[in-house]
C-alpha cells in the first residue's frame, strides 16, 4: 500500500481504492459485490460484511498490480495470503499477485505429473513462491507474449525452468530456453498443445491443457457486460487481419475453459463454445 489519496468514490468502510488504481479489472472479477468501475477506476462499492466476502475483498487487495487496494483492519490477511494460487477447477490455479509491468495481466499455475507449468508470471511474491515449491515447483512457463511476462525471468532463476515463448517475442526474453520458430501448433506433451496466434502482437501464442482449459493471453476474453466471447481491436498491437485469421484456426480446437490473461475467465460446454466461437468470427469480419 502506498501512501495515494483515496478515491471519493469508495463508501465509507474498512476497505477502499485509492489514486494509484490503474483499472486494470482484476478487483471486478474477484469480488464483484464489493468493487466496481466509477469514472474511470475501481471503487468500493460495497463493505464487505460476511467472512466470505471480507476473504474475496482481500484476494484483491493481494492481487491488485499498484496497491491501490487498503483496508484498515487486517483480520483475516494471512489467511487470504494462504489461499493463493487460487484453485479454479482440477489441478488449474490462478496466480493473483499481478505486476504492474504486465498491466495486471492474470497467470495461472498447472499442477502435472510430469512437471508443474507456470502461464504467463505474476509479480516476484515470496508467499506464492513458497506455495509453488510446496506444489512440486515449476518445469515450464509458458509465455504468450512479450507484454505479460512480468517476473518470468526470476520465477525462471529460482525454479531451474524452462521459459517457452515465440521467437518474434523473444525481445522480451532473449535468454529463454525454448522459442517456437513458426505459426503451425506444437503438442509439446501429451496434454499440452502450443498455438501461435499471431494477432494482438506478432508472435502470440495461446496453450491448450487437455482439449478443455485454453490459456489465451490478450487473444482472446470473456465479455461479462455483453455475456459474449470478445477481441478487442482497440488493443490489437500488431495486425486486426491476422488475429481474425488466428481465431479462424482456433475456432477449429475444442476447449471449455477459457483463461486470459486481460479480461474475464469463462466456462462454457465444448458445443456451446463452440457456437460463441463462431459468433465472434461474424462480428470480427
Ligand atoms: S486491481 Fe487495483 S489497479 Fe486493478 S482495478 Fe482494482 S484497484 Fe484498480
């Protein structure tokens, strides 16, 4: 926490957000009761009463990439701390503890038999680092391009991993271990499937664990307000054409799960998905 005036927009109560937001969204997804957009930032829109609630309150707080999150009382801090990754389904966690260097970009952690693999990186936090060499360490970490790396490079050093990106990323990551050379997919091991997805930035890639969970950086989201799949032109860095033409060929994969890195996590049934799949190629052409 830093020492940023709070907003005026906050209600009166323990929990508040303060200047330094920098509405990145990751305090709307985890406790949506509690904080929501004013103007152009996040606020507290609701005290926390319920136990349950105050824990989500402190997820974000603990997952906010500037610390612009406060709360007067820390009852329950250590406990929320704990929590993290924070499970999602199966072996499929999410990180939290986002860096402000990848603008609060989500990141997950594969629990595997043949390896532990890191999405994308969070920021450098010795509590999460303690929970992944508690979780078996990290073999991989996959990243889907220049823009979410965050710690990678640390996470790397202290876990002996081996960072996979796209050679067109590789600015971001010269002393990677592993670069995916061209745009054709790559199963890496049986479960994992490597898909460049040229688009929002030259070498994107997305990962696909098991046909089910699809890790998809900023190619592709979930839009709560319109309850649809979405890409977002505004942020597309490199080519609208080529993301258009990406998300044609992963149209074709089948998964359930999708996990951005900006923007919402959705669950859909393989059909179902499927069909919103090819709702958003209409609207993107
Ligand atoms: S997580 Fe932090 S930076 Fe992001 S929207 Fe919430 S308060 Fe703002």
């Amino acid at each position: 926490m830093g020492t940023e005036k709070r907003l005026d927009t906050n209600v009166p109560g323990d929990f508040y957000v303060t200047e330094a937001c920098i509405n990145c969204d990751q305090c709307r997804q985890l406790a949506p009761p509690i904080f929501s957009e004013v103007g152009d930032y996040s606020a507290v829109i609701s005290q926390p009463w319920r136990e349950e609630d105050r824990t989500k309150a402190f997820h974000a707080l603990l997952s906010c990439p500037t610390g612009a999150i406060g709360s007067e009382r820390k009852e329950g801090l250590t406990e929320a701390i704990a929590d993290f990754p924070l499970l999602i389904e199966n072996n499929v966690f999410y990180c939290g503890f986002t860096s402000r260097k990848s603008y609060g970009a989500s990141s997950y952690f594969i629990k595997h038999p043949t390896g532990n693999w890191l999405v994308d990186a969070p920021r450098w936090a010795p509590q999460l680092v303690h929970k992944f060499e508690q979780l078996g360490g990290i073999r991989y970490i996959f990243l889907t391009h220049q823009d979410d790396v965050a710690d990678a490079e640390k996470y790397a050093e202290k876990f002996n991993a081996e960072r996979i990106i796209h050679v067109l990323e590789k600015n971001s990551q010269p002393g990677a271990e592993h670069f995916i050379q061209d745009r054709t997919a790559v199963d890496w091991a049986p479960d994992f499937r490597i898909i460049p997805v040229p688009g929002h930035t030259k070498g994107h890639m997305v990962l696909l664990y098991r046909e089910k969970y699809l890790f998809t950086g900023d190619h592709l989201a979930w839009d709560r307000e319109r309850g649809q799949l979405d890409a977002n032109e505004d942020f597309c860095w490199y080519s609208w054409k080529e993301q258009g033409e990406s998300m044609e060929r992963l149209a074709k994969e089948r998964f359930e799960w999708i996990l951005p890195g900006h923007g919402d996590r959705v669950y859909l049934e393989a059909d179902e998905m499927n069909i919103a799949m090819n709702q958003l190629l209409s609207r993107m052409k």
